[in-house]
DNA sequence: GTATATTAGATGCAAACGTATATATCTCGA
DNA sequence: TCGAGATATATACGTTTGCATCTAATATAC
C-alpha cells in the first residue's frame, strides 16, 4: 500500500510550493524602494491597521497575522509610534491591553506604499496566474489557513496534550 | 468598467491569503519541540542540502531558497559549520566560491528532524485539504514560482529599467 | 595581455529578533 | 472578597539579521 506515503509525499510537496513560492514572491515584491520607508514587517502592520472595521487592533490581534514574537510586535509598535504612524490607547474593558491605531500621517503613509505594493503584487500574480486560478489559489489557501486557525482553539493533535504553549 | 478594479482586488487577495496561510502554517509548525535543536532557517538549509542530486550547493544557491540576505545566509553556514553539522568545499572551477555539503552529523539531524516535520506537515495540511485541492495548490504555486524566478532573468516590468539591482 | 567591470563571499557594525522573565490587570472559585 | 492562576504587554539580554563595504577571483574590453 503506497498510498500512505504518496499521500504524505503530496502533503508536504504542497507545502514546500507554498512555502518556495512566497519566498519568490516575497523577495520579489521587497525590490521595491518604497520599502525604504518602512520595513516590509512594519509595513504590514499598518496594512492590518487600515483594514480593520473599527481602526482599532489590540497587540496580540496584530500578533495573529505578523510572524513574529510577542515582544517584537511590541517594540515594532514602540518604534512605529516613535515615528508617529501609529498611536496608543488603553481600551476601557481592559487595562491590561492596549489598542494601536493609524495616526493621519501613518494612514498617508500605509496608502503611499500599498498602491505601489498592490501594483507590484498584480504584475506578479498575473505574470503566472489567471484570474480563474488566483480564485482557486484564494480558495485553497483561504481553508488552509481556517483549518489551522481552528486548530488553535481544539488542538485536536497527539492524544493527551492537555496544556501545549503557544507562541 | 470595474474589471480592472476586480482584477486588482483578486490578484491582491490571493496573494494576501497565500502570505497568511503561510504565516499560519508557520507558527504551527514552529510549535514542534524538535526546533530547539535548529532553527527552522537553519533546518531549511539542512533540507536542501539533503535534497541536491550532488549533495553540494554553492552559498548563492541555498541563497535563492532562504528569505535571507547573502551576508546572513554566510553566517548560518558558519555556524552550522561550526557545529559540524556542515562542511565547506571551494569548487575547482572558480575559486571565488563556496560548496556547502552535510557531514554525516548534519545529515543524521536533517533525517530525524525531518521526520517529526513532516509528520506534524502531513497532519496540518489534511486537515484543510483533500489530496485533489493539495495538487492543485502544488500546481498554482509551482507556476507562481515559475512565472517569479523566470522574471529574474528577464525582468519585463517598467520600461526603461536597465539595471535594476537584486538582492 | 593588461585594465576595468562583475561576481562570490566575508566582515564591521547598528538595528531588530527571540527566549526568559517581570509587571499589571483580570477572572474565578472558596 | 480575597487569593491563585491566567492573560496582556513590557523589559533585559544574548543572538541573529540587514546594510554597507571589503576582498578575492573571474569575465570583458581594449
């Protein structure tokens, strides 16, 4: 029965593509010399501020969609705010927390470099991709990442791992 | 005539989603213990090592797959080096470069690490995704990729760039 | 065949990162 | 309501990264 190993074969040639591709895609997109302004990371972290409903993401919200640590979010942040592109504010239900929002001159900025970002992005993807199947790529890599985001709530793994750490 | 609009918004969509689906597999596996004993760029290296028909590659070659610039990728050698998990040729055709290979330790870690990686892969991917929807995805991002490193030779972007430095 | 440009890696240094831990706040059971 | 544990973020500190630059070797032009 090879089925079993074909399949595992499959699986993680899946994901080497995946991960190849958005390293070519990745390098690709940081030749562009807006990304003098800000670093890519800090980029993104302006791109998740001005596409959030209410303008307002708590850290750990940021965290979630950053590959990053806790703590480099947090000094990520510091610096951002330093630069005055975002502002801080203590959310009323919890004083623990802490909510970042774009300052007008951040929200000037992340428009600046997302209209180079987005043309850049569409010359690649439509260099290889038709529209039909950057649907399915959207698709595809949309229940990919639900899988795993639910995964977070029910581990659902090895059996008995009562307390895994998260990063 | 919305279709450009359209257009847009689907090419920056998969890719967002192609980016976030990477970050949560990433973090995902990330969680697995065996990463204590190698960083995963450095279990990167390891792999593809361990994958090339000859079993050498030139530091600008593991370069093209890492996310990291030339003078980091140097030093992850170095250190991987230094823990004998690695070993340095100089190519007898030109004496500029550099031919990275395992020792046998090296290849011993990639094997075991290996394992555990592509257990908690298989388990992550399945989860989302049937065998059909993984092929598909290997097929969408393997031409993204093409279609991206095809670029490097002939860069057929904005007219008139007639040197445009890479990374 | 020598000068010039180009390419492959290495190195100095400041900035950024991750791990471990501290601090402040919240939550929940006794 | 009070204390134990959990959660959100910050800080300390050693390590890793990127940028700029340097050196060595190869290619190219004259």
């Amino acid at each position: 029965m090879t089925s079993a190993a074909a399949h595992r074969r499959l699986a993680t040639e899946a994901w080497e593509s995946l991960l190849r591709s958005q390293v070519a895609v990745m390098r690709e997109l940081h030749k562009e010399p807006i990304f003098k302004k800000v670093g890519s990371r800090e980029y993104d972290v302006l791109f998740n501020l001005s596409r959030c409903p209410t303008g307002w993401l708590r850290l750990n919200e940021l965290n979630d969609n950053v590959l990053l640590t806790q703590p480099s979010i947090s000094r990520l942040v510091e610096r951002l705010e330093a630069r005055g592109l975002v502002q801080r504010r203590t959310p009323d239900d919890d004083r623990r927390g802490v909510l970042i929002g774009l300052t007008e001159a951040g929200a000037a900025l992340q428009k600046e470099v997302g209209r180079a970002h987005v043309r850049n992005i569409m010359n690649l993807m439509e260099e290889g991709l038709s529209d039909a199947e950057m649907q399915t790529l959207l698709e595809l890599t949309g229940k990919l990442r639900e899988a795993v985001a639910g995964r977070a709530a029910a581990p659902a793994d090895e059996a008995a791992t009562p307390a895994t750490s998260a990063t």
